[in-house]
C-alpha cells in the first residue's frame, strides 16, 4: 500500500527537519560552491528592483536571500518551505544580512496560501521534484503569478550525470538490496527527464517554456570532506545510510571517500552535477 500525498510530506517535514543543523553548518561551503545556481534562477526569473517574489522550497534561504538582495528594498520575498527548522536558519542569515523585505513561512506548495495573480516571479530550486503531486503545484505556480511574469526552477538531471549525488547511492547499493525507484515517485531524479516538467508546466498554462541542462562542478579539499557534507545535509542518503550496521557505514564511508577522490584535480576535488532548468511565463 502506498503513502497519500499527506503521508509522504509530513516524512519530508520530519527529515528535512532533521538536516537543517547540517545545513546550517555547511552554508558558507555551499554559498560559495553553488551561488551560481541562485544568480541564474534570480536572472532566468527577470528579477529586477520592486518586485515581489515567491521562493518555493526556501530552505536555508536559496534562492530568497539573493532575490530579495535583487528586488531591493522597494520589493519583497516570501520563501515558503515545509521544515520550520530549515527557515529559521534561513532568518538567521536574513538577519545577518541585514535583509528586511524577506519572510519566511511554512506550507504545501501543491496548495498556496496566496491569492491568484499575486507574484511578479516566482523561483524555486531543488524543490518540485520531491513533491507528491507536481502537476497540482504547476497549477498553483500558474495561478498566483501575475500575467506576464515568469517561474524559474532547477531540479536535478540524470543520475549518471550527476556523481556529486550518485557516489553515495552507488556504493550503498552495494549493501543493500534497494529496488528500483518508481519513476513516478518523488525523489531526487522525479524530474530528471527532458521535457517532464515543462510538460507539467505548459500542462498548468504556462508559455515560452524553455528548458537547458546545466552542467557545472562541486569542489571539495579531500574525499573526506565530501562524505562528511553529504551525510550531514542529504536526507534521502542518510535515510538509507541508517540501514546499515556499523560495520557496514565504516566499510561504505571508506568506499564513498575513494570514489571522490577519483574526481581529484589539482585543486581538490570536482564532482560533476548536472541541473536541469525550466524557465516559463504565465501568458498576459
């Protein structure tokens, strides 16, 4: 029997809950690994001074932070999220930043709590594909956007294109017996194909659909310091990790920490990802 939607998002409450302190530890390293990210869903969603912006699946505060940077003091964000513990590190650095025209608020994103036509763009990373029910937040997103103004989302592409996420899962697998995702599911690569989430989109009555993958590198000092960020922020990886015996999490961290280092470089090491990004407007 499978979990309803409700089932399923309270789980991802709970776990993303649960890496927030993680998240917050490893923020200045991921600021500055994948700012990249927020500057093109900030540009790809014509963010520009006055606006007022909805972020979905805000988190520590990615994109917000950088949109509410954008749309300045005139304009104003609102990040929503499922984990209450994931925003309150994203006000901490709001406040850090001394930002005052962002807030952040819990709630569902296959139902917004905002009026039809009240944002001037919307961005989103990282967030649609762990959704239950994507097509009913294609129609939200289409209908709290003001005529004319545009979604940007990035959501992960192909697992063989993205080691950065697939080392872990690899070398588990090698542990256990996991069957194969249900591509249906939600879950990191839900969106990974060309193509599906655009469809979902254009489905919702958007327009100007345009998406690209977006191919780019992770770095890190050693091995062991992309083990120790992965298991502290990846909730679906730790869920699985918490499967194996002792002996076993010893043996795969040996084994995830020689993967990484096969990406060395001079510098340290890259760990190739790769986005996939959809652009679309509501027509006016």
């Amino acid at each position: 029997m499978g979990q309803t939607p409700e089932q399923i998002i309270e789980g991802q409450r709970q776990d993303w809950n649960r890496v927030a302190g993680g998240w917050e530890k490893w923020d200045r390293f991921f600021d500055e690994q994948m700012a990249f990210l927020n500057h093109r869903l900030v540009g790809d969603a014509r963010l520009r001074a006055g606006m007022s912006v909805l972020d979905l699946g805000s988190g520590t505060g990615y994109p917000a932070l950088l949109g509410a940077q954008t749309v300045g003091p005139n304009g104003s964000v609102t990040g929503l999220d499922l984990a209450e513990q994931m925003l309150a590190a994203a006000r901490r650095k709001a406040t850090t930043l001394g930002l005052t025209n962002v807030t952040f608020r819990t709630g569902d994103v296959t139902a917004l709590p905002f009026e039809a036509d009240s944002f001037d763009a919307i961005t989103s990373r990282f967030c649609l594909m762990f959704l239950p029910e994507i097509p009913k937040a294609a129609a939200e997103i289409a209908r709290v956007l003001k005529p004319g103004a545009w979604l940007a989302a990035a959501v992960w592409s192909a697992p063989d294109k993205n080691p950065y996420l697939m080392i872990p899962i690899t070398v588990i697998k090698q542990f256990l017996d996991l069957p194969p995702p249900d591509p249906t599911a939600p879950g990191i690569f839900r969106l990974a194909k060309p193509g599906d989430l655009a469809g979902m989109l254009q489905q919702a009555g958007l327009t100007n659909l345009f998406e690209e993958e977006f191919v780019a590198d992770v770095k890190f000092p050693s091995g062991e310091e992309y083990y120790a960020s992965v298991m502290d922020i990846a909730a679906p990886i730790q869920n699985l990790f918490a499967k194996l015996s002792d002996e076993q999490k010893a043996d795969a961290r040996g084994r995830i920490i020689t993967s990484a280092n096969q990406h060395r470089r001079t510098d340290g090491i890259a760990l190739p990802i790769a986005v996939r990004m959809v652009a679309g407007r509501k027509p006016l």
